[in-house]
C-alpha cells in the first residue's frame, strides 16, 4: 500500500488526455470492446477456446491468482507484469491508451482511481457479461466503487476498513487507556510526547487519501459529483470536525516526523517509538511483514469517534477491469471474475493477508475467529469486520482524485510541515481542484 509521489506536473501531462475524454462520448482513445456487449455464455466459451490475456497488478497475491488461474485452465496463458503500483500503473495504462497500443487486457485499480478511468470509457462496462447479478456477492462499500448505475466496471479485490492498531506494550508502559474518542486521542498524544519527547503517539506525515477517509469517518462529504457536475466542499461540517481534532497534533508537534513507509518508519513502528496507527485492514500484514520486532506488542481497537458512535472508513482496497483496448474482452473477464468470485481466488487474496470483499469470505467463522500471534493472539478479523459495518453510506471520490493527491503535498502538505492550520491548506487543494476540473472539461463548483 505504499503510495507513489511524483510530480504533479509529471501526472498532469501523462492524464490530460483521460480528464478530458470523461466530457465526451466515447472519449476512450483506442477503444477496443463495446461497452456491454457479450453474454454470461461468452465467458465459458472464451474459457473453452484459450488464448492470451495480458495481466498488471502489484498487490502480493497478483502472480500467485494468475498462475493458479492458467492451472485451473492450461489453455489459456496470463501474462503477468508488474507495472508499478498506483500512478506509476495508471500513467503507463493512460500512455498506452492514448498511443492505441500496449495496455493490458486487465489491470488492477484502486477504488479511487476508477472514475477516472471508467468516466473516459477506458473500462469495458461488464454488465452485459452479468456482472450485475454478482451485486450480492460483495459488501456495498466495495461494490459502489466498481459500478455506476447500471453498468459494471471491475470486480472489487480487497477492502480497507479503518481501526486504530496500538502498541499495547507502549501504552501499558506509559499508563494510556486504549482511547475511544478523538478527544481522548488528541490527550494521550500529548501524554505520551511529554513523558518521553521521542515517543509518538501516531504518524501522519501528510497523505491526500488518508485525508479524505478521516473526514469520510467524520460524515463529511466534501466531494459531490453527479455526471461531470462536481462540487467541492473542503469546509463541510465533516472535515471542521476532523481539523478540529487533527490541527491540534499537527501545531503541537505530536504526530511523528519519520516519513511514512520508509526503513526508519518500520522500525520506529516495531520498537513502538510510534506507538498507534490509524489505518486500513492491510495494515496487520504489513505490520507482520516490514515490522517484525513488534510481534506480540501490538493490537486493534475500533476507530476513536467524536461523538461515542462507532464509525470507521474505508483507505485502500482495489478492483480489477477489463481495458477498453483489449482484443479479448470476454476472456479477460473470465478471468477477472475467477480471481475475485471464485473461492479459490478469494482465499489466495486471503493467504496474502489481504482484507476480501465477498460477504461469503468475511462471515466465514473460521475468517472471524482467526488469530493472530503478532496481535498477541487477538481475533483482529473481528474488529475490522466490526468497522466495516460502521462505514458511512455516501462517501463519493472526485473522478480526478489520483491528480488530487499528487498536488496534496503542494497545499494541505504545507501546513503539515509549518506544523500550522490545516484549513488554509485544505482551501488552497480545494482552489487548485476547482481550476483543474474545469480545465479538464468538468464543471467544478467549490463552497
């Protein structure tokens, strides 16, 4: 999960031609599958006759879904690449769109990038495949972010559920109760910096998407969009309530300075120097993988609230789609719906420590009741399922949200690192929003 910054005029040029064809009909360049066409049935006769279907992923159970899918069918090759994760993969995908050659039949994109892509019909709509009956399959908050109406676009992989994961050694050490509200969250931060000034509470050094799934936990509903009527709103009650909270840590100099996902980053958080973080169901695994001195300190609680009604979000998780340039739309479907709605490779998602999606996955007693030695034998599954039902219904992403996180160390960034007022920041990301959606031919609307 760890994102990739670049430059924003680097990913501005590599996506102009993607906000620009979202206005137009039929705006995808070097299109390939009608959208909607085919039936249930193409899927096993594609099956049946083989071929070759090129794959681009980066999640770790990516090449093991592939190979065991060419294991399941032998006539059929998946040519697995590993194009980069997040930007690095949609500026390749939008690239080859643009030049009408070189896309993958099937890639794997976050939820928040979807729009983007399915907006500019660079993504074969699979509903006439009957992918609409496989609704049920899913729980709503991935599944709203594959389709669109009637139309289908992907099937959702993972999920990103958010709990407060907390070095219970630290906090046992340093007397801190296991928080439950922000208010108490903000307190034991403060605590703990004055009793040890190398000690931190938590980290955030400044990240658009966990921006946005903090003001999405506190109800606000700062992005509108209906078609390519968008209407911003960086100063709705929910993001007040989260500024609120969060300005206080960041004037204060109580959110650690050790850059996120870095080997300084990892070891700080296994010898509990950061000693909490907020953060998505992916966050165990790569606790357990990059973090390994921490085995057996650490727990999971439920989202601290502002209110003491239980509330969580949603950061992270990704689907797979079918690029409109395929010349094999029906075969890789198949595929995409072997890997996400079969149970073999929903549990080779689940081997990799991965969060599903399918509602089957997730009520599986023997899911629920997992353990885990490096959460000290806690049942963390049952936690996040937890938060998973307390996400709030309505949350919508801009359809140029990948661009909106590249320019997010620009503003918001900035008061991060003069440890001032979130909110000038979060004005100036809302100006900068405004004028590139309406540059991109959008009709963006701020309050």
């Amino acid at each position: 999960m760890k994102r990739t910054r670049i430059a924003a005029a680097v990913l501005t040029a590599a996506l102009i031609g993607t906000g620009l064809a979202a206005c137009s009909p039929g705006g995808g360049a070097g299109g390939g599958a009608a959208a909607g066409s085919g039936s249930p049935a193409d899927l096993e006769a594609a099956l049946e006759k083989g071929g070759e279907i090129t794959y681009w992923a980066w999640a770790p159970a990516s090449e093991a879904k592939a190979k065991a899918f060419e294991e399941k069918y032998p006539n059929v090759t998946v040519n697995y690449v590993n194009a980069g994760s997040g930007v690095d993969e949609y500026t390749k995908i939008t690239n080859a769109i643009k030049a009408g050659t070189g896309a993958p039949d099937v890639a794997q994109i976050e939820y928040t990038a979807m729009p983007q892509f399915y907006l500019a019909d660079n993504l074969v709509d699979l509903s006439g495949y009957g992918f609409g009956d496989l609704e049920d399959d899913y729980i709503p908050g991935s599944w709203s972010a594959v389709a669109s109406g009637d139309q289908v676009f992907g099937l959702p992989e993972d999920s990103g559920p958010m709990a407060m994961f907390y070095n219970k050694r630290v906090f046992d050490q340093y007397g801190i109760t296991v928080p439950t509200t922000w208010d108490e969250f903000s307190a034991a931060a403060e605590t703990l910096h004055a009793a040890d000034p190398n000690q931190y509470l938590t980290s955030d050094g400044g990240d658009g998407y966990f921006a946005s799934s903090m003001i999405w936990q506190a109800g606000g509903h700062p992005f509108q969009v209906d078609g390519t009527d968008v209407t911003i709103d960086l100063q709705d009650e929910g993001t007040a309530k989260w500024t609120g909270v969060w300005n206080e840590l960041v004037e204060k100099k109580l959110l650690s300075p050790t850059p996120s996902y870095t080997d300084d980053w990892y070891k700080q958080l296994g010898n509990g120097q950061i000693a909490a973080l907020i953060s998505g169901a992916w966050m165990p695994s790569l606790l357990e993988s990059a973090a390994p001195e921490g085995s057996g300190d650490w727990q999971a609680a439920p989202m601290p609230t502002y209110d003491g009604t239980a509330a969580s979000a949603n950061f992270g998780g990704s689907a797979q789609g079918v690029i409109s340039q395929t010349k094999n739309p029906a075969l890789a479907a198949a595929f995409v719906q072997w890997i996400n709605d079969t149970p073999e490779g929903v549990q080779i998602l689940q081997d990799s420590g991965s969060f599903p999606s399918t509602v089957a996955a997730l009520t599986a007693p023997e899911f629920a009741e997992a353990t885990s030695d490096y959460f000290g034998g806690q049942q963390v599954n049952k936690v996040l399922l937890d938060a998973a039902d307390t996400v709030p219904e309505g949350w919508q992403y801009l359809p140029f949200q990948t661009y909106a996180q590249t320019i997010f160390a620009d503003s918001v960034g900035q008061s991060y690192a003069s440890n001032s007022d979130l909110n000038p920041g979060l004005k100036k990301w809302q100006d900068s929003l405004v004028s590139y959606g309406n540059e991109q031919g959008f009709t963006v609307t701020g309050k």
